[in-house]
C-alpha cells in the first residue's frame, strides 16, 4: 500500500486565488511528522512546512498552511494567494517512527506530486 | 553557506561503468540519505545511514553502494552502470531526536546522470 498518496497529478489555479493540494498517509505510528516540499523547475528542493502528529494546532508558515486531519489521515498543502512563482512541483512527504523508543526515525517517504501551475 | 553539497550536476555515463557521486554537508546532521526522482514516481529512497559507520538499504538499492566514514560526507556509489539509473540523484540530511525532526531533511542541488 502506498504510505502516501497524491492523487492530483495536475492542477491549475488563477494568480491571487488559494488552491489545496490533497495528500492522505498510511502508517501504524502514532508518533510521525509530515512535510511538503516544493521543486520549482530549476529542481531544488525547498521545505515549506511541517506537521507533527502530536500538534494540536494546524501548521502555518506565511502563505502556507497545512490542514491536518489526523483521524481521516490527510495533510493537505493550502497556499493562499496565489503567486506566479508558485508554479512548481509539490510533494507531500512522512517520516515515521519519532517516538523515543524508535530513535527519532530517519527515513522520508514522499508522494508523487502535484504538478501547480498559476494562471494570470 | 551551510548546506549539502553535491558534486557532479551533470554526467553521462556508459552502460557497465562506474562512478561515485559525492555528497558533503557541514551542519553536522546525524542522517543523511540518498533518493532518485524519476518522471511520475516521486523521490525513492536508495540508502541511508544514521550516523558515521552506520548505513541501512532503503527501496530501492540494487546496483548502488554507500559507506559512511564521517559525519560528513556520504557517497553514493554505480557498480556497473545501467540506463534503468537514468534519473536525478539527490542527496538529503537532517538532524536527528524527535524535536528537531520539525526543520525537515536538507537536500543538495542533484545529479542529472545519464546511462548510455
């Protein structure tokens, strides 16, 4: 099974508008962390935000949110206000296994993305 | 800058070679790992490794090498080439504990090799 799941594999949205990017996860850990990253053509990797499973608040991080909805297991990326430069790739991500007991985890399991395109 | 460090951008290779693609941090993480991103597929997990001395496989390691002999550096190496590792290579650290998982992996700028 997939640990997690992307099924947007395309999106446009306009300039100015907000748009949601859906991502749902499968783990049996109660103790994980979630991540979005985004990859602008030129193909970096820029971290964006982070949820962990135990926060109870939903993550911000300027123009980016992270509406978290632990018990349907979903983490969807919500960028508001869209920007032309917010044409890119974006990968939803887990890394499982944070408790103390499993030494803080290390591995990261990505999504295969949605490709965001914005619209003038 | 701080960060991870890449090396080569770009190679093209020929079927049955071998090479190593290096990869250096300096913000003295404990984990770093290896992924290959492929069109449609995401970024899979090749090797990782949790501290100097330590390394483990992750999906997808047939064909590829790594050791870790300082907190450093971490290469990845091609036995023998094949055009099926025709991908972007990246590597990616972090910190370790739980609390400080937050600030996310950090990845190098990726290797683009070709196979011939």
């Amino acid at each position: 099974a997939q640990k997690i799941t992307q099924t947007q594999p395309g999106m446009f949205v306009q300039e100015k508008e907000a748009v949601t990017l859906d991502c749902t996860y499968d783990t049996s850990d109660q103790s994980y962390g979630l991540f979005w990253y985004k990859q602008p053509s030129s193909g970096e990797m820029i971290f964006l935000i982070y949820q962990g499973s135990y926060d109870e608040q939903n993550a911000t991080e300027g123009r980016y949110s992270l509406n978290f909805q632990k018990a349907r297991k979903s983490a969807n990326l919500v960028i508001s206000a869209s920007q032309l430069g917010d044409s890119a790739m974006y990968f939803c991500a887990m890394r499982e296994g944070l408790g103390v007991l499993t030494g803080g985890g290390n591995k990261l399991t990505f999504g295969t993305g949605t490709q965001l395109k914005v619209e003038l | 800058n701080a960060g991870v460090t890449q090396t080569p951008k770009f190679q093209v290779l020929k079927t049955g070679q071998s090479m190593t693609l290096q990869c250096a941090q300096d913000m003295n993480h404990e984990y770093m790992s290896w992924y290959r991103q492929d069109p449609g597929m995401g970024l899979r997990l090749i090797h990782y490794s949790v501290g100097a001395g330590i390394t483990d496989q992750g999906e997808v390691p047939n064909g590829y090498n790594v050791s870790r002999s300082t907190t450093e550096d971490f290469p990845l190496r091609l036995l023998s080439a094949a055009p099926s590792q025709t991908s972007v290579y990246f590597c990616a650290s972090s910190y370790s504990g739980s609390g400080l998982v937050r600030y996310g992996y950090t990845f190098g700028s990726g290797t683009r090799l070709t196979v011939v």
